[in-house]
C-alpha cells in the first residue's frame, strides 16, 4: 500500500486535478484506490460528483473517537475508486481538532483501521499549512507537489521541501515515520511562454530528479472534466491532458515507493 500525498501551500495549482485523475488513472490499470479528500472546499468529493448529503465525511472521520474509516468510505462511480469525501463541515472539525490531545495524528490512527485493503491512498490537502496538511504528512509517505510555472516558483518549491525537513524533523520523528518528495509536478505548461520554459529549466537544474518528466499541459478538458465530475479519461480520453495524467500514472507505477 503506497500513501501519496498532493500539497502545495499554494492555492489553485491543481491539487485536486492531479489528486482525481491520478487516482482515476490508477483505478483504471486494477488498482484499488481510496481518495481522501482532507480540504474543506471539497473539490475532489465535487469532481467524483459524489454527495456528501446524510453521509458522515472526513469530519467526523477526525474529530469523533467512534467514527471508523469503513463507516465513512463511499464507492464512486468509477470502479476500484473509493473516496472518504469531504464538505464544508471540515473547515468547523479542523477548528475542533485544535482543542484535541494529538491531534496531528488523527488521520493516520483511523487509516491503520484500512491498512492493507487498498493498492493506493491519495490525499488532497488544502492550501494551508495547519492541522489537515499535518495530518496528511504523518499518514502519507510520498507527496506530489504541483506547482504552476512563474517567477516565484523556485522559492515556493524550496520552502516546501523545507518544510517537510522540519515536519520529519519535529513531528515524524515522535512516531518513527518519514515523508519524502516523490515529484514536483509541473501544471498548466505552456510550451508557447518563454517564461514557463524559463523557469521549468530551472526548476530541473535545482530539484533535477525530484522534477517529473511528465508536465501537464493547461488543457481546457481538465477543467471541464472537473465540473462534469468526471476523471479526465472518461471525459476526454483522447486529449492532451489525459494523455499527460497517463504518463504520470506511469511515473509513479515505476517508482514503486521508491523516493
Ligand atoms: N492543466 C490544467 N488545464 C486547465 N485547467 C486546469 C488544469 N489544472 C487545473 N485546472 C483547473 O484549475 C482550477 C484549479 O485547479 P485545482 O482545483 O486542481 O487546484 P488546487 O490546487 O486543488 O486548488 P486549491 O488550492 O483551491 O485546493 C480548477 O478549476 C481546475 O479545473
Ligand atoms: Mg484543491
């Protein structure tokens, strides 16, 4: 069972887009996967299109002793893809979670309840660096880290890997366990953009093979997809962009854990 996790501090880089159609990518090859979608916005339930109505989520998942990851796993309508959906009832669970006795571990004590049933775990992680991300990182082994090409890129991705020393360094180390950089994913390239060319090169020279080869291209179909509540390769299997989360399923297939 490999534990991935996709985080970037940074809003609106494709966290969710890269969390559904890698999984969905994943699924499609026979592999069981669970998504858990640990962001309030609930951008990875809402592109499954699944409903959170009468269902405890993640929610309750963290914040309640009882609750048991089976109790609030929900099949999609993709085969071999389960999620643990999340709603805006998080953004009030993650305040609660504030008051609580270990709580950067919460996640990680209820995954143990599914250790085995699953080929692949998938985490979307909200925009922030508090409580949920924490969680992600002591229950995840491998982050994907996507990143949009700009000027500040560099310095954002640099900070990242920073952070993640520190979290192994002060939290990890508690309970014997370490998460690395699987990959900086490369979003929204524009071939056309001296800029993104640029910066992408950079990116190679300083993070060289914690870069992806595989770079997704900005592909009107990924969003549309999403707003369809479709993965990429049902929505548009012949387009650009289903064609690039292909190959990144095929990255991470070959880095069977290792990183
Ligand atoms: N390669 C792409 N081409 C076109 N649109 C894209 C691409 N990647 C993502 N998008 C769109 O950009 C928007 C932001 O993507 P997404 O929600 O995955 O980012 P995020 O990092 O999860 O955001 P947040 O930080 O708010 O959780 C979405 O509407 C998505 O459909
Ligand atoms: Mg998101």
């Amino acid at each position: 069972m490999r534990t991935l996790i996709v985080a970037n501090q940074k809003g609106g880089v494709g966290k969710s887009t890269t969390t559904i159609n890698l999984a969905a990518g994943l699924a499609r090859l026979n592999k069981k996967v669970l998504i858990i979608d640990s962001d309030p916005q609930g951008h990875s339930t809402l592109g499954l299109n699944v409903s959170t109505e009468k269902r405890k989520t993640i929610a309750e998942l963290l914040t309640e002793e009882r609750v048991t990851a089976r109790e609030v796993i929900q099949k999609t309508y993709a085969p071999n893809l389960d999620i643990i959906p999340s709603d805006l009832s998080l953004a009030v669970a993650d305040l609660k979670l504030a008051n609580l006795g270990a709580r950067e571990f919460k996640l990680r004590n209820k995954v143990k309840q599914i250790d085995g049933e699953y080929d692949y775990i998938l985490i979307d992680s909200p925009p922030t660096f508090g409580t949920l991300t924490m969680n992600a990182f002591t229950t995840g082994s491998e982050i994907i880290l996507p990143v949009q090409l700009g000027y500040l890129s560099l310095e954002g991705v640099s900070n990242f890997f920073d952070t993640i020393n520190f979290v192994n360094r002060d939290i990890n180390s508690i309970i014997n366990h370490k998460v690395g950089i699987a990959g900086v994913l490369v979003n929204f390239f524009d071939v056309r953009t001296k800029l993104a060319r640029e910066v992408f090169t950079s990116i190679n020279e300083i993070f060289g093979n914690k870069v992806f080869t595989t770079k997704i291209p900005q592909n009107v179909k990924i969003n549309e997809a999403q707003s369809q509540g479709k993965s990429i390769f049902d929505y548009a299997p012949k387009c650009r962009g289903s064609t690039a989360y292909g190959s990144l399923v095929q990255e991470i297939l070959k880095m069977d854990g290792k990183i």
